[in-house]
C-alpha cells in the first residue's frame, strides 16, 4: 500500500473527507457573516434582519445542494445497480457456457 493510500486510510478512520472539510467550512463561514454582521454599526433591528436573510440565503442554498446531492445519489444508485445487473447476467452466462463445455468434454471422452 502507498503512502498516499494509507494516508487515506488513516484519513477516513478519523472520519476526515471532503463533507467534513465543507461542514466545518461553511459553519465557519456562518459564524464569520454573524459576526460581522453584530459588529456593524448599525440598529439591533437591522443587524437582526440582516442575519435573517442571510439564514434564509444559506438555508435556500442548502436545501438546493441537499436536493442535488440526492439527485446524484439516486443517479449513481440506478448505475451501480444496472452494472451489478450486468456482471451477473454475463457470469451466468460465461457459468453456463463452463458446464455446456465441460459436458461436451465428458461427452467426448
């Protein structure tokens, strides 16, 4: 195993990858809007309006890449399943080709 293999190993048993590199990114990104937005000088309404419409901003966003990243699930799913579709039948077939040869042969001697 290489080194970058076993990095990825090490990494994965941590529970590191990209969705957690993205998770801690964009609470990063949240909490850095937030505090920006408190330190404004501006009323308590308008910061309070302002971080609203930024959540609801985010939310938007999220629900919209939750709905892709289902998209793409289901969509990888249907391809997994018709390649495991497809390696069974042509197994079966080279299976019953193997007994087809092997009776040929038992035939024949």
């Amino acid at each position: 195993m290489s080194d970058t293999e076993r990095s990825e190993v090490r990494e994965t048993k941590r529970g590191f990858g990209w969705s957690g590199v993205l998770a801690a990114f964009s609470a990063g990104a949240i909490v850095g809007a937030i505090t920006a937005l408190l330190y404004a000088p501006q009323s308590g309404k308008d910061t309070r309006d302002k971080i609203k419409d930024r959540f609801s901003d985010f939310s938007e966003s999220a629900g919209a890449f939750i709905e892709r990243s289902k998209e793409s699930f289901e969509e990888a799913k249907d391809k997994m399943s018709s390649a495991y579709q497809g390696a069974v039948e042509r197994t079966s077939t080279a299976i019953e080709h193997a007994k087809e040869k092997l009776a040929r042969k038992k035939e024949a001697e």
